[in-house]
C-alpha cells in the first residue's frame, strides 16, 4: 500500500519534475541545437499537459481519493512512462527514437487506461458504497453471500400536501 500511495502523492510534484529533468539532462548531455527546440516546444508542454491531466485523472476517481492511492495498474503504467521519460532525459544517441516511441505508445496507454478505470467506477462496477467509513466494493457483497439474502430498506417520502387554500 504504501507504494500505491507514494505513487498517489508522486503525480502532482511530477508534472513539474519530469519536464525540468528533459531540460537538464539537454544541457548536462550536451544534446544539440535540435533537440533543444524539441525540448522546449515539444518536450516540455506535452509532458507538463500530460501528467497534470493524468493525474486529474486519478484523482476524479472515489476508490483513489478515498485511499489516497493509485491503483496497480496506475503504479505499472506511471511507473513504465516516467521511466521512459526518465530515460529520454539522458538523450541517448542510438536508443532516442525507440525511447520516445515507447513513451507515447505507453503515455496513449495510460489515457485509456485511466479513462477506462474513471468510467468503471463511475459506472458502478467497482464502487458500490461508503458506508461507515469503509470503503466497499462488489467483491465484497459477492464474498459475503447470496445478493438475494441481503436486507435492503426502502423508505418512500410521501408528495408534500397541497396547502389549504384561503376563501374569499
């Protein structure tokens, strides 16, 4: 859990870092005049947009919030691009284009895979309730027992009343 969580509170502070390592690994590398102008108009915005949306992302979802933790698909797929971006910084000469391939193939991923996360539980296939305190899931109700055993209440409100109309 606790890698979960550091991953939760890792997003934010990376939509800064991750941006300012690409430009300092170009100046510590000496990447050239080209990959300057890729850093500055390309790098940096895509990455910086990318990550604070991704990150929103996280944070629309009620089991994230909740748990203040991302999820294990979450810790793969942020994990794989930051790691990729991580290693763009370092600007390898023979490795470059397959690096920056391999990181928008993964960060198109995680688009999908956070949007594909946010409707499943906005659908209500993995968030049932919070009740209590505690965070409950359909696995839960499914472990303990038959749905149909389940006690459920019903209250109905009755239409409010017509206010007596005054005579003239």
């Amino acid at each position: 859990m606790w890698l979960r969580r550091a991953f939760y509170t890792w997003l934010l502070p990376a939509a800064l870092v991750l941006p300012l390592w690409l430009l300092v690994g170009w100046g510590v590398f000496r990447a050239g005049g080209w990959a300057f102008l890729w850093v500055l108009f390309i790098a940096l915005p895509s990455v910086l947009i990318g990550q604070i949306v991704f990150a929103l992302l996280v944070r629309a979802r009620p089991s994230a919030r909740y748990q203040r933790a991302v999820s294990w698909w979450d810790v793969a797929g942020f994990g794989a691009w930051h790691g990729l971006t991580i290693a763009l910084g370092f600007y390898p000469q023979g490795w470059f284009a397959l690096l920056l391939t391999a990181a928008i193939i993964v960060g198109i991923g995680m688009v999908w895979l956070l949007l594909w996360q946010l409707w499943a539980e906005a659908r209500g296939s993995l968030t049932v309730a919070t009740v209590g305190g505690t965070y409950l899931s359909e696995d839960v109700g499914a472990a303990s027992g038959d749905a149909s055993d389940a006690d459920f209440i019903v209250i109905e409100e009755a239409p409010p009343a017509d206010p007596p109309r005054a005579a003239h």
